[in-house]
C-alpha cells in the first residue's frame, strides 16, 4: 500500500532529472568505509581512519587487529562490551601515535574489554602508543605490532580510560614477547587512566615503556607474568594499587627494568596465596614506594643483577630484602567492586527454531538475519530481553509460522525491546506473525514477504501472547510495492493476546493486518513512514487506546483501510500531526466502527480514497464526514506508558 509514496518518490526523481542537465556538477554521494559498516554492524576490524563514538547497546566483536589511526579518536561509552575472539595475537586494539582512546566507563556501568571465556592468552590487549620521553629514543618501534612509539612531548595525550575491565589478554608473539593487559608505550601526562582492571592475563598486567603516564585505582588479578611491569625510563605514578595472586609460577607484583626513571607508586597492596616474589629491580631500576602492605610473598624485594637499593626507597627508607612490609593493608578491595562486572555473553539468532526456546534476559541477543518459529516452534521471551538487529534489510528478520508461537513476557517496568543499533528506519524487516484466522485472500494465501503460507478458518487460533514489546527501525523494502511492517498479522487469530506495543521510526507501516480476528491494547506508533496501522482482507479484530504521532513530512496515513470491510473496531484513538498529511484513509469498500476519537493537524481528517461508503465508516456512532473536525474527543493518555520509551 505504497501508491503515494510511489508517485512521490517518482516525481522526485523526475524533477532531479530535470534539473540535473547542463553544467551542474555531479551530486556528490558519500559511502561509509568499511571499516564504520563493520562497527555499525558490531564488528570490530581494520584502522579506524575517522573519529567514531561506540554504542554502548551494541556487543561489539573484536575479531581482528582494531588501530585508533593518528589524529584520530574512538570514544567508548559507560557500559560498551567489546567480546574479542580467542585468536591471539591477531586480536588487540592499539591507538597509534597522534590517535586518541576515551573510555567512559563509570562504576556502575564499566567498560569491558574481554574474551568470551576470559582464558589467558585469549588475545592480545590494548596498546597506547605516545609521543613522551622513553631512553628507546624517538620513534622507536614497539615490540608487539613493530608500532612507532616515543618523542618528546611528556605532556601528550593519548585519551581516557576510566572503568575499564580487560580479561583473558597476554597472547604470546615468541618465547620472549607477548601482549600485556595494556601496554603504555611513552604514553604522557596528560593521558587520564583511573579505575583499571586487567585479570586473568598470561603476561603482565600493565607495562610502561617509558613515558609519563600515571595511574589511579589499579586492579590486577592473577596475571601470569608481572602484575606491574615498566621499562625504558618510566617516571609516572600509580596511585592505590590491588594486586590477587592465587595461581602458582606467576612473576612478581612489580618488575622494574634498565634505567631509573623513579617511577612512584603510593599505597601498593599485594595479596599472594601461593608464595613467589613481590618487588623485583634489574639493572639499575628503582622507584619510590610508599604505603606498601605486602602479604603472602616468599620475597619481598629482589634486585635481580644486584643494583643498587638505594634506588628504592620504601616508606622513606632504603628497601631491605629482610623485612616482610606485611604492614596492615594500604588499600580497600572494595575500592574495586565494580572491577566484578562480567562480559555479558553474546547469542546469535538465525535459522528456525521447531522446539521450544526461552531466551534469557540476562544475555544480549544478535538477531544477524531471519529467524523463522516454525510449526511446532515456541519462543518465549522473557520480560527486559534486549534483540539487536542487524542493520540488514529485508535479510533480518523474525517470522512465527502458522502453528508456531511467539510468548513476549515483557512488563510495563522492563519491556521487550526489539531495534537496529541506530533505529534508523528501513534497518530491519521487523516481526511477522502467521495464522490460521480466516481472510478474505482465502486459506493457505501466500504473504508479500517472505512467501509465508497464511489463512484458515480457525479464527480463534492463536499465534501465541505479545506484551510490553518495543521494536525500532523496521521497514526494510523488498520492491517498490511491498515492505516489512514493524508487525505484520497474516490472519492472526483472536486467540493472540498483543498489548502494550510501541513501533517507532519504521521505513513502512507501524502494524498491518491481513485478515484476521486478533485485537490489540494500548498501541504507541511514533513517525512511521508510511501508515501507522493498516488493515486489509476483512480483518475484523479491535484495537483499545491508539496513540499515533507524526512528527515528519511524507507520511502517507495515521490509518490505511483497503478492499472489503471487516467492520473492526476502535475505541480510544489518538492520532497527531504537526506535519499536515492526512488522518484516515479508506480505500475500496473498507470502513471501521470508531468510538472517541480525536484528530490534530492533519490537512484531511477522512479520505474516501475510491469514493467508497462513508456509511461503513462509523465515528461516535454516526457515519463519518468529509469535514468533520474530530477534535472534540478526549486524548489517550498515554502518561502511563513510560515501556514507550525503551533502548537497547
């Protein structure tokens, strides 16, 4: 039901043509990289050449190297997930030299950079790359990734990490080298790192090759190398640091190498329960320490090529090997709870399902293409279920087959929610129910999409129980002539229970039903395209509480009717416009029994499209009118309905 937009985007096209001719230059038409089609899709992959801010309703999947390129920045919002394979060391993030990370984690709401199981080794961790000082010179090159790293600028900035938990790093490149947790490659003071937590990595938790870089509030848990490790001349601070060591054959809590850049770091706790050395000095390293509570070490301070320990001082004083510095601990763990956040685990769906399924709120679900309940099928999802759909098109999808079901326990307080990341019209194809009511398109008819078989004459079947569900940018074209709805009801039956929907930002319409009997409560449709709620082949169900809003130009209706009249009816509909366009639209034979009804801004309230019965149109209980106003009905309220306003 696309005949206006059809003509208007025909007679688009028409007047560019016309005006396209001569000397005018050509339109310029921008595509993004692939690398932003990757991310827009939750995949990381490649060099990101543009600044780019993450989704934080998106799982992202690390899937190869990821470089933050010179002059550009990556920012990273509270509560952003990047699940990286366990691919080793082809899979890290590294910002280069020039380019900027901002993580904007909080403590409720982290950052979490990890791998689906966290196993050490997994992959290869974050690398900062600066222009501070380091006595590897300038534009010396990295040991992990051959980066540039180094210069002169102590002051540099490489961005923001702020609540960010990193699990299951450290993948070997050789016997020598492997990726740490982060790696602060002559990183500079004006780069701002607090609340960081890198656990369960196979080399170090963090290394500083030099640079500037400070730290505060540092949380590492049994890495297997060094939990802290610096090189080259780092002369930073690490302000309260947590170190858990409860696997054998780590390293040390601290390792210091080459030469002393006094690095200091106040109030350091360590807590071992397998023994191993604490504080270990090579060459002629050193730091100043101070509030250090060390417990559990079999060696507190090893000067590993006998430098001197008047390099490291400890509380004031020179550090001493005999003593045990098992002062009472220096920092609270409970400094760090928000360091317990998981990576919350990542579902595909795609395929069919011929069984029953319950999906689990507690999990994100990547809907990546169609995914068809099949006849025998249930799918049951559980109230605050979150799916995103890949921006797709008409390729992703979720159909429920005649004698498949659909269970949506949504709940006012946390619906269902179902949207592309961007929720940008024509993202998706959107829901499609089947079902065995009866139609004026006959039994076994076959649908515009997808060829689903649809139609019986069961009209009390049931396709299942839809409540509080929220969906987003659906409405992806198939033809110039047919499009997917946000939901579509193929002779959906009256045995269907659907209340509290909202459908927002669809290329097409919000809800169509062909045929049917099935009825709704409390519908929110917000700025679809085409029409708000459509019906065709004698659907003849009811829908209680209609608030529709049409906020943007070239809308086609607030309702669309066609072909033989169901006689469904409304009670309680809302319709407003501060765009113009028209309200009720009826086609052929069609009509509807309306009961208060209340109507705002649009230039045509009712329109007879083929000049059929305005007697079939039933309005407060008399025939409707060409020039009727319909404004005196009293307006949903929908104060209510906060489920309306759901994301990701």
């Amino acid at each position: 039901m696309k005949n206006f937009k059809f003509l208007f985007l025909f007679a688009t096209i028409l007047a560019f043509t016309f005006t396209s001719c001569g000397d005018d230059p050509e339109p310029i038409i921008t595509e993004d990289s692939p690398v932003i089609e990757n991310l827009k899709n939750g995949i990381m992959n490649g060099k990101l050449e543009e600044d780019y801010t993450l989704d934080a309703s998106v799982s992202y999947t690390l899937s190869g190297s990821f470089l933050v390129d010179d002059g550009v920045t990556l920012n990273i919002p509270a509560g952003t997930q990047i699940n990286a394979v366990a691919n080793g060391v082809d899979i890290y993030i590294a910002v280069l030299q020039g380019g900027k990370i901002n993580v904007n984690g909080t403590a409720g709401n982290p950052v979490i950079m990890a791998s689906t199981n966290s196993a050490p080794g997994d992959w290869g961790g974050l690398t900062l790359c600066g222009k501070a000082t380091t006595t590897a010179g300038a534009d010396a090159t990295a040991e992990v990734g051959g980066f540039i790293y180094g210069g002169s600028t102590d002051g540099d900035s490489s961005g923001i990490i702020r609540n960010l938990i990193i699990r299951g790093t450290g993948a070997a490149i050789n016997a020598e080298s492997e990726y740490n947790g982060v790696s602060f490659y002559a990183v500079g003071s004006g780069t701002v790192v607090e609340n960081l937590a890198v656990i369960d990595g196979a080399d170090d938790g963090v290394e500083f090759f030099g640079g500037t870089v400070s730290v505060n509030n540092l949380y590492l848990e049994n890495n297997e190398d060094d939990a802290i490790d610096w090189t080259e001349g780092w002369n930073g601070t690490v302000n309260n640091a947590y170190v858990v060591n409860t696997k054998a054959d780590f390293s040390t809590v601290v390792e210091a190498d080459k030469e002393n850049g006094n690095p200091k770091l106040t109030n350091l706790t360590a807590v071992s329960s397998v023994g191993g050395t604490a504080l270990q000095f090579k060459k002629q390293s050193g730091a100043t320490i101070t509030g250090l509570s060390l417990v559990g070490y079999d060696v507190t301070v090893d000067m590993a090529d006998d430098g001197p320990l008047a390099n490291v001082i400890i509380d004031g004083a020179t550090a001493d090997p005999a003593l045990s510095y098992n002062a009472v601990a220096t920092v609270d763990i409970d400094m760090f709870s928000w360091a317990s956040a998981e990576l919350t685990e990542v579902v595909d769906l795609s395929g069919t399902l011929s069984t029953t399924l319950t999906l689990d709120s507690s999990k994100k679900y990547r809907l990546s293409s169609s995914y068809i309940v099949e006849a025998g099928g249930k799918l049951i999802i559980p109230e605050g279920t979150k799916i995103s759909a890949r921006a797709g098109g008409v390729d992703v999808y979720i159909a429920v087959l005649i004698d498949g079901e659909i269970d949506i326990q949504g709940t006012p307080a946390n619906p269902v929610v179902m949207s592309s990341v961007g929720a940008e019209p024509g993202d998706w194809g959107g829901l499609t129910i089947c079902g065995k009511a009866s139609t004026t398109s006959g039994a076994n008819s076959t649908a515009e999409v997808g060829g689903f078989i649809y139609g019986g004459t069961t009209d009390n079947d049931s396709s299942g129980s839809i409540k509080n569900l929220v969906i987003k940018g659906t409405g992806a074209a198939i033809n110039s002539e047919s499009e997917y709805n946000g939901i579509s009801f193929y002779a959906v039956g009256s045995g269907t229970t659907v209340e509290n929907v909202a459908v927002i930002n669809g290329a097409d319409d919000g809800v169509e039903f062909f045929g049917g009997t099935v009825s709704v409560t409390n519908i929110y449709l917000e700025n679809n395209e085409d029409d708000s709620i459509d019906w065709t082949e004698g659907w003849n169900g009811s829908v209680t509480n209609t608030y529709i809003s049409h906020t943007i130009d070239n809308f086609s209706t607030a309702f669309e009717a066609d072909k033989e009249n169901g006689n469904p009816m409304f009670t309680n509909v809302t319709a407003i416009s501060t765009t113009g366009g028209i309200a009720l639209q009826f086609k052929k034979q069609s009509g509807a029994t309306i009961t208060n009804l209340y109507l705002s801004g649009y230039d045509t309230n009712i329109d007879m499209a083929d000049d059929g019965p305005l007697a079939n149109v039933i309005i407060d209980s008399v025939a409707a009118t060409l020039t009727g106003a319909y404004n005196t009905g009293s307006q949903v309220d929908i104060s209510s309905w906060t489920w309306i306003n759901a994301e990701l």
